[in-house]
C-alpha cells in the first residue's frame, strides 16, 4: 500500500521509514494480549507517522485493525479511549480530502472496536454459561456424594448397633467404643442432610433412588441399543470393589459419553472399556461418529457434557481428555484415582 497508493514517499529515505513504521504498527498484534495497553499506544503513535507519510493510506495508517484486538482484550472503560484516539483527529482530512474522506476515517475505527467489543462480550457470555455448569454440576455431586455416604453411615450405625448385643469380650468397653460410634455416625448423617438441604436448589425435585455404579452398565448398553446405538462393553483387569464416589462418577461420564454420541455424534457404535489398575479406575470410550474438525464449533449439548465429566473427574483427583480422533469418530478418556479417595 505504501508504494502504490499516491501521495506517498518516493525517496528512498521516506519509503524505508513508511516500511519501518508499518511493521512496527502491525507486529504490535505479537505482544497486545501481553501489554495491551502500551501496544495500543505505540500504534496510534506510529499511526501519526504512517499518515504524515502516506496521508492517503488511512487515518493513521491501519491502526483501526488493532482496535479490534484491544477492544477484545480490555473493557469499553478503557478501550473507549483509544477509538476517542482514532477519531479525534479525523475533522483534519477535511484539509486533504472531502466528507466521503471524513465519514470512511470515522466508520473504520468505529465498526473495528464494535466487532472486538461484540467478540469480547460473547466470549464473556460463554464464561458465564461455564460458571453455571460448573455450579449445577457440583450441586448435583454434592447430592450425590451425600447419598453415597449417607448410605454408608447409615450401614455403620446398624452394624455399630448389632455388635453391641453381641461383642461379649469386653462388654462394657466395647458398649462405650461402638456408642460412641452410633452417635458419632447419626451426627455425621444429620450433618450431611443438613449440607444436602443448604446447597439443593429450592426448585430441584428428583426421586430419591440409589445412586447407580459400573454394575448397571449393561443396563445403559441395552437401554441405549435399543435406541439404535450399538454399544460393545470390556472390562480389562480384576473388577474388585472401588470406592462408591469412585463407582458412582465412572458411571456417570460413562452415561454422559454414551448420551452425548446416541444425540451429536450420529454413530452407529460405541466401545466401552473399563480398566481395573491397582491405583485408579481407567475408563475409554470411543464412537464410530463423524469427528468435527479441528477449530469447529461443538454443540451445546456436548460442551456443556464435557464440561460435567471434566469437572467429576477433577474433584476425584483424575483427569478426563474428550475430542475428535485423526480418522473420524470421538474419543473420551478418563483416569480416576483410587488411593486418594480410599
């Protein structure tokens, strides 16, 4: 632009300086999100230099392309100043040019810092939808750790309660200690629902059925083959007794993944495989789906799934990686450890 648009430099000096300029208004984009700021300020600094060079090339140079970088980074409160910035000195093409001159000067930098305002604020949008998932699913963990313990404390006080009528070794010692074990678990249960009531939502009504594990999920295959999705269950390892948090989590990523391909993914078959290891409970699973490329919107539905899974996994001390395979279908991974929990 700077060689071929008239008016501008012809001598070798102003040619190289124009160049110098530009590249320095243009590499700012390399260190915005870093200094946003002192970045912008040096493009519109330079952008006073480019239009006493080439004063046809735009009203100070290109600097309304970085406008729409700032404006996605910092809040109208601060970006604001910088399109003031832009088209305070627009009037001053009236000296060179016409009102068409005048209007293009001002429309450039005002519909920039909109589409990077518009960007930002969808972006904060997305963040906030996050935040109530993450919100919504740990409620609903929240109730279902409780049931989970709330049933084991439960079995402690039976038990507790049994073997005081028929520990005879030391009776009146162990009537103290298994006592005192009754009451300490009836104050654990009332305390849990207690917490359970203060973090439901007033408007939640579910039934109150036990929690679900890795037992049941032969009922999920059948209930989603008969939905048309083939379903291949594997169980690689000694399938000995896990945590119920544990058991209760693996279920449910298992049913999410499943939900997730029989609605977005179109497949038409799903593998399943848990892997019992000595420290941690694995979980894969794969569909035969139609992968999205990389860079591509996801539905709602499924990001808000990932969302859930990733945050089940994180509060068990695990990790769980979701996202297309190179040749087509999807692909959950989940590692869920068992020491922290045992």
């Amino acid at each position: 632009m700077i060689w071929f648009i008239p008016g501008g430099p012809r001598t070798p000096a102003g040619l190289t300086a124009a160049v110098a300029l530009a590249v320095v208004q243009s590499s700012s984009l390399l260190w915005m999100r870093r200094y946003p700021v002192p970045a912008m300020v040096v493009v519109i600094a330079v952008g006073v230099g480019l239009q006493i060079l080439c004063p046809q090339m735009g009203w100070l140079g290109l600097a309304a392309s970085p406008l729409v970088f700032f404006a996605m980074l910092r809040p109208p409160r601060i970006s604001l100043w910088a399109l003031a910035a832009e088209v305070v000195g627009v009037p001053w093409r009236l000296v060179d040019g016409g009102w068409r001159d005048v209007l293009l000067a001002a429309a450039g930098p005002a519909l920039t810092w909109s589409l990077g305002e518009l960007i930002r604020s969808h972006h904060l949008r997305r963040e906030a939808e996050r935040r109530r998932i993450l919100a919504e699913e740990r409620t609903r963990i929240a109730r279902e750790l409780h049931d989970v313990v709330a049933h084991t404390v439960s079995v402690i006080v039976v038990q507790a309660a049994a073997a005081e009528d028929v520990f005879d070794a030391r009776p009146e010692r162990a009537r103290q200690a298994l006592g005192g074990i009754q009451a300490a678990a009836r104050t654990a249960l009332a305390e849990l629902r207690t917490l359970l009531q203060t973090m439901r939502p007033e408007n939640l009504t579910e039934p109150n059925e036990p929690q679900p594990g890795l037992d049941q999920l032969e009922s999920l295959a059948a209930s989603l083959r008969a939905a048309g999705l083939e379903v291949v269950l594997r169980t690689e390892g000694s399938a000995e007794p896990i945590p119920a948090g544990v058991d209760l989590s693996a279920y449910r990523i298992v049913q999410e993944s499943l939900t997730n391909t029989l609605r977005h993914a179109r497949a038409t078959r799903a593998d399943v495989t848990v892997r019992y290891a000595p420290l941690a409970l694995q979980l894969e699973i794969v569909d035969d789906g139609t992968a999205r490329l990389p860079g591509t919107a996801v539905t709602s539905g499924t990001r808000h799934g990932i969302v859930g899974m990733r945050e089940r996994a994180r509060l068990l001390g695990g990790t769980l990686d979701a996202g297309p395979m190179p040749h087509g279908g999807f692909q959950v991974r989940a590692h869920l450890p068992l020491a922290a929990v045992r």
